[in-house]
C-alpha cells in the first residue's frame, strides 16, 4: 500500500517520467498530450525515421499540432529514442504497439509481445504498466503480468499494471486523445488507484474505473463491434433498397428524425482501418478457447468484405448503360483514405477495389491529396495518386472517401458519370450522380 500511495503521489506532484511505447496513430499524440501537462516522456519504438522525426520536433500524425510536439521536444518534454533502457527511468509505461490480425485472420500479438519482453528486462519497481493496444480480453492478465511476475515483481504491491484502452478517433474535431473518456481496469485495486492517478492527471477527461482488465478489454472489442455490426446493417440494407429501388440514404435521414433508439451508421464502399474491421476478430478468435462462435461478427464482416465487389458491380453496370466496357473504360478513384480527411490508408477498402480493377483489367487511377502514394499490401503494389483530378477524362468517377476539401460541385460538372459511395455529393444536384 505504501508504494501505491508513493507512486500515485508522484504522478499527482508530476514527478513522474513517463514512456510511451510504439510512437504512432495512438502512441504520438498520447506522448504529446502528457509531456504537455509538464511530464517528462520518453516515446520509445523500432522506426528509426518516427524517432527522428520526433527529435527534429517534425510532426507526421494528422490529430497531434505542429507546434505542440515542436515545443514539447525543444522544452525537453519529449524525446524519442529506440533505447528500452530508458524504461529504467521509468515510472509509468503506457504500450500503444500494434495489434493485427495475421494472414489466417488471427490475433497477431508479436508486437505486444516483443515490446513487454523488452519493458520488463529493464523494469524497476514502482512502475505503472499499461498495455492500450486493442486486444482480446485476457492479454493483460496472460501475456503481460507473467513475465513481470516472473521477474519477482508482485502485481499491485511493488508493479502496477492495467489496461486502458485507446479509443481515439482519428480526424475527430471535438474529441482528441485529452478529453475522451478513459476506462481503466487494473489487475488488482492498487494498481486501479495508480492507473487513475496517472489518467486523472495527464487528460481532461472523465475516468471510469472498470474491476478488471478483462472487462476493460472487451469493452473496448464491444464498442467497435457495435460499429462494425452496424455498419454491416446499413450495407445490408443499401444492397436490399437498391433491388427495391429504395434511396436508402434517404431512409436513413428519415430514421434519424426519431429521437431516441436509434443511431444512424452509413453504408460505404467497405470498413477500413486499424480497428473496426480488425479488433472485433481479436474476440472471434478468442471465443474459441470457450466453445463459441460469434456469429454476428463473422456476418457483419462477411457484408462488410462484400462491398468493394459490390461496387465494383454497379460501376460495369453503370459503365454498360453508357456502352462502355470495363476494360476499356478510364476510371477515377477519388479518396484512398478509409475515412475522411486522414491520411491513413490502412485497410482502406480502395485496396480490395483496386485488386478487383486490375482483374478486369481496368484502366484507373486515384486521386487523394491526403494519400500521395501507398503500397497495397494486398498484391504488393505501390500506387501513386495523379497530380489533380480531372474528372472529365475518365469515363467514370467512384467516390470512395469523402474528404471535406474536395469540390463536388465542380467534380460532378465535369464528369461523366459519378459512383458515389458515400453520398459525399448530396448538396450536388446532378442526374449524373448515382449513389451507392
Ligand atoms: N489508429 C487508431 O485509430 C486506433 C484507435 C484506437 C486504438 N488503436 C489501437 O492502438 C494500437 C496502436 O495502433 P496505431 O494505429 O497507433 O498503430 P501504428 O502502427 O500507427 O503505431 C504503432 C507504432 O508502434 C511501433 N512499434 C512496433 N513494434 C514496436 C516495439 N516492439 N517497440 C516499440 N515500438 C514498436 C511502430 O513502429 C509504430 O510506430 C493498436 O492496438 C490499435 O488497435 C488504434
């Protein structure tokens, strides 16, 4: 109990030296957002160019300010290194690495593994660890307390551990990493006291304590199932209403009036991301181990994994009504990124789109300011966006991200035909515009 009130008593003084592990989409504007509440942070990973860039004060992630990270470096707040002896220095430790699935769709937990290894050669006592990385529920309690109980530490009396998940959502204007509400669940009632301290006192967030890492785990798999399953409805549905010759973008509209027992989720050309259409297969995964199958989770991620062909469907129709063929048809993919106004392509579905393309050997290019060039790690492709877009040399148009500083008016002017998958056009009156 002593080291309890020892440790949260000097993260409330922010005596504490913090390390953040894994500098990216999470772990950058985590390190950002702490150092700036005057903790000193240590931000460790494997990319040579992440730590150089964070050295030179270079910002490269969309939600952190330039001039924050610029000024946490160059007042000592903030410094990158590959280093995990820096940890010895530690008093809190906050894991943001990456957690893919592998290619058989399972839980790749090397990165978790690989960084846990490395934090506890170099653990001391009285040190907060938190693993924020998504994941199924039971990692904190099995891949991360072993090897630091292993090591003679006694969870909760002289190491504290806890899961935290992140829940940021990237490109989100109101709610940044700072004040978003954080659950938080410990491995024992300690290590919840210490855990608290340390969120209370570097976010402007509300915290709300959970009784165990598992529970804080799978809460974090239930919110972005809830999102994936969802949005898998609304794709259901919009394949459904465009047999019934039903605008279901105006359905939704119209659903949405309803003030209470509803929330509207939109259909689109597919999920894409580090999250959604990954974190709730952590839990599929892990069902296993019980003897359950999560069908809604397969279902929705069978619709969702359907829609860059039902794109791509529409558009040889759409291409036929004109006369045109595919194959001899120029077609303009307009927006890589998986969501709007990011430059995050991972997941993205332009990804299987393209894929498809190029097995009917489509003629096409892409054009996103956000996304200047990306390797499809689906048939290892690199693919560069053309310089602007010129909608009036293709004979078809497909929306597939719908970022706020594109000109739709002038887009749908000049194009032949427009494949909306997103009804980024909707202020647009054009025949010519043809929605998901
Ligand atoms: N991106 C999001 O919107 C988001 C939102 C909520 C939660 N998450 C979760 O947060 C975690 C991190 O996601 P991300 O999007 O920040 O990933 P990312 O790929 O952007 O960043 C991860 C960083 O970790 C580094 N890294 C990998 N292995 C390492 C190791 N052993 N030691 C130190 N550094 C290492 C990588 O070089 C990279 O810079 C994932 O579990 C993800 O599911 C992501």
């Amino acid at each position: 109990m002593k080291q309890t009130i020892n440790l949260a008593e000097k993260i409330k003084a922010k005596q504490s030296v913090v390390a953040v592990i894994g500098l990216g989409y999470v772990g950058l504007p985590l390190a950002v957002t702490v150092a700036k509440k005057g903790f000193k942070v240590i931000g460790i990973d494997v990319n040579t160019k992440n730590i150089e860039s964070v050295n030179a004060g270079k910002n490269y992630i969309g939600d952190v300010d330039d001039a924050d990270l610029e000024s946490c470096v160059k007042n000592g707040y903030l410094h990158a290194s590959n280093d995990y002896s820096n940890i010895k220095n530690a008093d809190v430790v906050v894991i943001a690495v990456p957690s893919p699935l592998d290619k058989y769709h399972q839980p790749d937990m090397k990165y978790i593994i690989s960084a846990i290894t490395s934090i506890v050669e170099n653990l001391t006592e009285d040190t907060l660890v938190v693993l924020e990385s998504t994941t199924y529920p039971g990692t904190t309690h099995e891949i991360i307390v072993p090897p630091i109980v292993k090591k003679g530490f006694v969870v909760g009396e002289t190491v504290y551990v806890a899961f935290s998940p992140e829940r940021v959502d990237p490109g989100n204007k109101d709610f940044k990493t700072n004040n978003t509400p954080k659950v938080i669940g410990g491995e024992t009632a300690n290590c919840n006291i210490v855990a608290k301290a340390f969120y209370e006192n570097v976010l402007d967030s509300n915290v709300h304590l959970v009784s165990s890492p598992a529970v804080a785990e799978m809460e974090k798999i239930f919110e972005n199932t809830f999102r994936n399953i969802n949005i898998a409805l609304s794709n259901e549905m919009t394949i459904l209403c465009e047999r019934m010759g039903i605008n279901f973008w105006e359905v939704i509209d119209a659903a949405k009036t309803k003030p209470y027992g509803f929330m509207a989720f939109y259909p689109g050309p597919g999920v894409g991301g580090h999250c959604i259409p990954i974190d709730p297969f952590y839990l599929t995964w892990k069902a296993r181990e019980y003897s359950y199958h999560t069908r809604m989770i397969e279902l929705a991620g069978e619709i969702n994994m359907e829609m860059p062909n039902f794109v791509l469907n529409k558009a040889i129709r759409l291409l036929n009504q004109s006369g045109k063929a595919l194959s001899e048809a120029k077609v303009l993919l307009l927006g890589a990124a998986y969501k709007k106004d990011i430059e995050d392509v991972r997941e993205s579905p332009i990804q299987n789109l393209m894929v498809l393309l190029e097995e009917w050997n489509a003629n096409f290019d892409y054009y996103d300011p956000w996304i200047p060039s990306f390797k499809n790690p689906l048939n290892q492709k690199s693919y560069t966006s053309t310089k602007q877009a010129n909608p009036q040399d293709y004979d078809i148009v497909i929306i597939m991200t719908d970022h706020s500083d594109f000109n739709y008016e002038e887009i749908v002017g000049k194009a032949k035909i427009v494949l909306d998958t997103r009804n980024a056009a909707k202020n647009v009156k054009s025949d010519k515009i043809v929605l998901l």
